[in-house]
C-alpha cells in the first residue's frame, strides 16, 4: 500500500524507530516454539518482504499488523470461522436487524467427520441429528473419542461440552507472537462464570504476553447478535405458565338494584346483580315499549358487560369509554345527577359511574364530595319529577320550615318562661342558648354556600349545550359557554 500510495504522514520523522519495530518482529519469527517447519518458514518469509519492502517504499500504516474482529470477518468471508476464533455453536440463530431469526449450520462437520474417516452414510446420518437436535453429542454413529474435535464457544442447549475459557487464551497467546499489534478476539465464557474467573482471564492473558483481551459471559446482555436457541423454546415455555383467564361467578342468590329511566320519552330499565361485597357482575336491560330489534341488541350488549365484568374488566374502564357517547335517541331525562343524555348508552354507563364509583357524582355534577343534600319534596321523596332538572341539584332552601329562632317549631326552649328560677339559672340558660344559636346560624350558613354554588352551577347549565370536543354539559360564560371537564371555549371565552 505504500508503494501505492505513499507511507503514513509523519513516517519519515520516524522512519529508524519504525524499521527498528519491524526489525524486532522480524528477529522474534526464530524465536517461536512448538511450530511447524513450514509454517516458520512461511512467516520468515512473510517478513523478510516486509522488511524489503518498508526500507523501499515505507509503511502505510503506524500499525503493521493486527487481527480485526474475528467474528464480523467471518460473516463477511461467508466462512464458519477464521480459525482462532472457534465457532459459537455447530447451529446458531442469528437476529436480523429488520426482525425475524437466521438459523446457521456449521458447513465444516461433514469435511472434519470425513477427515476422521467416516462414510458418505454416517456423515449424512450425523448431519440430520445436528439439524434436529442442534447439538452432536449423542449422535449415534460418532465415535466418543471424536467428540472433542468438535467443540464450541458455547454450550448447546441440548449438550454439556464446550472450550473452557483458558484454551482461548492459549490460542490468542500462540499467535501473538506474529502481529506487532493486538487481537480483537473474545474470550467467551459460560453463563456461570463468576468475577474471579475473569480476573483470572486477564491474569492469564497478562502473564502469556496479550496486548488486548476482551471477555463476554453468555447471557449478559438482554439481546445478542448470535445464540444457541432461537428463542420459540422459551416464548412456548411462557404461554404454558400463563394462566387462562378466571371467571368470578356471582352466587346463585344475589342482591340486585333496579333503576327505571328515561332518555327523551324512551323508558327502560337496568337492572345490575351484585357480588356479596357490593361489586357490580352483571347487568340486563330492558327497553319499554320498543321493537325487538332494540331489546334484543341492549339484552345481548348487556350480556356481554357482564361477562367480562365477571372476567374482572373494571367498571370505570367501561364508564371512560361509554360516558358521553352520542347518538339517537338523546335528550332530557328525569335524573337529577344526568340531565341531559347524549345517547340511552351515555346515560346506562354515566348512572352506573354515580351508583358504583366514589367520587365520580362529585366529579361530574359539580357537587362537592359527599354528595351535598339530596333534594326532599313534601313527602320525603327526590323533588325529580316536579321541578326542572337544572334546579335539583341544591335541594330545598335551608330556611325552608325553620322558625325564627332556628328550630322547627316543635325543639326544645331554652330559658324559663314562667319568671322562676335564680339568676343564675337564667344566666346559665342563656349562655346554652346563644351557643345552640351560633352553631346553627354557622351550619346554615356554610350548607347555604354549597347549596348556593350548586344552584347557581345548575342555573348556568339549564340552557347549555353540549361541548364539541368531549360531549360534556357546558356552563355559561358570559356570553360563551366553556366547558369546565376538558377546558374548550365555544365562542368568545
């Protein structure tokens, strides 16, 4: 390459220092022990060129020779191995990068099975086990002394050998000493390898003359390019160990509450079964006066609510992804925490939120928690059916039936009334009285207040309509109306 394209910028600034590291390199090939002749004389001819050749033209690179990342190189050669770096597996599955599983055999088997003398039949025979069982061992016509031969990186799932750890580190050791630079191999170690196994790794590698060492453990990381299973094993494991869903039955005798309503002149009734702790579990509907078109899809939507109801979907998912839903027939209704209706749906799964969930009354009526006062008639009856909806939600004024002193007329009189009695008596008697007065007057004045935001809350919904973004019940603002459950404006707000 430099004679090409010229040495490395610098070179001749350091053109001795150079030659003298390629000297060195040169004088170590005698050195080397336990190698072949051929091989000896192979590599002291491979340098006695670089040597030639560096006093000729120069060294393109500060860094002669080095071994590049074993395994991508073999990928790119489309070979199995480069030979330091042993094969992961005899099969391995490979993660593509676009998804999906690339499962690769190891091409080398059938050579090395007929280099130790095998038949065209045994071969055959042993490949189709490999294929099957992703591992040699066991294959019926090898040969047990054989097996070593044929050992990997890694373990195989349905196997026990693999190379140790300390036989990586030799074979970087025996090449080193023909690179003046590092080797980008990977010590690969089990699973259960434990920190002293590493640091002895590095130990080892420091007292056998490495300049790199890189150590991985199976299974460190979440994802890795190459495994020894595919992966299908252990998803088939996982769905066997989910269970099936468990359907909660409610008792053959159970509780329930039916609820009569009425969405723009079409009336229904939904009746609600309850588990022994108050939990809803089912659910029928039955519209009135209706074709049985209609009452045969609301019987069926019932059934499956209450399906998986009993299958444990939560109620408030059911009333999040209903409330609000809007078709015919909409409109006014009776209900007093439901004024206005989008849709029969809308109003089934908004009653079910006020009746079953806490808070949700509060929430989305505008009341504060605990639900205020209940609006009483003169019977002791909810005031739904003679007033305007709009003007229910505060109840009765708290005046209402009070006499001048704050009692009912028929309460208890403090003080005396026929002259008798010390002074101090009298005195006494007051003091409780004027107290019981203040009490009341605070009480009433407090509930007035809530009543008081709650009246004035319905008197802006009465002619409101319904928001565009969230179908909720706008209230007044001034001359707009703004919507107070998501924050839209309708018109000048």
């Amino acid at each position: 390459m430099a004679a090409a394209v010229g040495p490395f910028d610098g070179f001749e600034e350091n053109r001795e220092p150079m030659l003298n590291v390629m000297t060195m390199h040169w004088e170590k090939v005698e050195e080397i022990r336990g190698c072949p002749t051929y091989l000896r004389a192979a590599a002291r001819k491979v340098w006695d060129d670089v040597l030639a050749s560096g006093r000729r033209h120069g060294f393109r690179n500060a860094q002669a020779t080095v071994l590049a990342p074993t395994g991508t190189i073999s990928f790119m050669m489309d070979c199995d191995t480069t030979g330091i770096e042993p094969d992961i597996a005899l099969v391995k599955y490979k993660q593509l990068a676009g998804g999906g599983m690339l499962k690769i055999i190891n091409r080398t088997v059938p050579m090395a099975l007929g280099s130790l003398g095998y038949g065209e039949d045994e071969i055959e025979s042993i490949r189709a086990y490999i294929e099957k069982e992703d591992t040699i061992e066991g294959a019926a016509d090898l040969k047990p002394e054989d097996l070593p031969v044929f050992d990997c990186a890694f373990q195989a799932p349905n196997g026990t050998r693999s190379i140790r750890w300390q036989a990586h580190v030799r074979m970087m050791a025996a090449a080193q000493p023909f690179l003046s630079g590092a080797i980008s191999k990977t010590v690969n170690m089990p699973k259960d390898s434990t920190p002293e196994d590493v640091a002895n790794a590095y130990m080892e590698g420091w007292k056998l003359g490495l300049k790199a060492l890189a150590v991985y453990r199976d299974g460190s990381k979440g994802v890795q390019p190459l495994n020894t299973t595919s992966g299908s094993d252990k998803a088939d494991k996982e769905k066997k160990t989910i269970g099936a869903p468990r359907r909660e039955r409610l008792p053959d005798t159970r509780t329930s509450i039916t609820h009569k309503f009425s969405v723009a002149g079409h009336e229904g009734y939904i009746t609600v079964g309850l588990y022994p702790d108050g939990r809803p579990g089912e659910m029928f509907i039955t519209m009135a006066k209706e074709g049985s078109t209609i009452g045969g899809l609301m019987d069926c939507f019932g059934t499956a609510v209450s399906m998986s109801l009993q299958y444990g979907v939560p109620l408030e998912v059911y009333v999040q992804k209903f409330s609000h839903t809007r078709f015919e027939p909409m409109g006014p209704t009776k209900n007093p925490d439901i004024r206005i209706a989008k849709s029969i749906v809308d109003y089934i799964f908004r009653w079910l939120g006020v009746t079953f969930i806490p808070g949700f009354r509060e929430a989305n009526t505008n009341l504060p928690q605990g639900g205020g006062i209940p609006p009483k008639n003169g019977s002791g009856e909810p005031d739904a059916e003679t007033r305007p909806a709009a003007m229910t939600a505060g109840g009765p004024k708290p005046s209402q039936g009070t006499g001048a002193n704050g009692n009912n007329g028929h309460g208890p009189h403090f003080g005396s009334t026929n002259g008798s009695g010390n002074g101090h008596g009298k005195k006494t008697t007051q003091a409780v009285a004027a107290a019981v007065e203040t009490t009341t007057a605070v009480a009433e004045r407090a509930e007035s207040s809530a009543l008081g935001t709650s009246r004035q809350f319905a008197m802006f919904q009465e002619d409101a309509p319904s928001c565009d973004n969230c179908g909720a019940i706008t209230v007044r603002n001034g001359n707009c109306y703004l919507c107070h459950n998501c924050g839209a404006s309708m018109g000048c707000s």
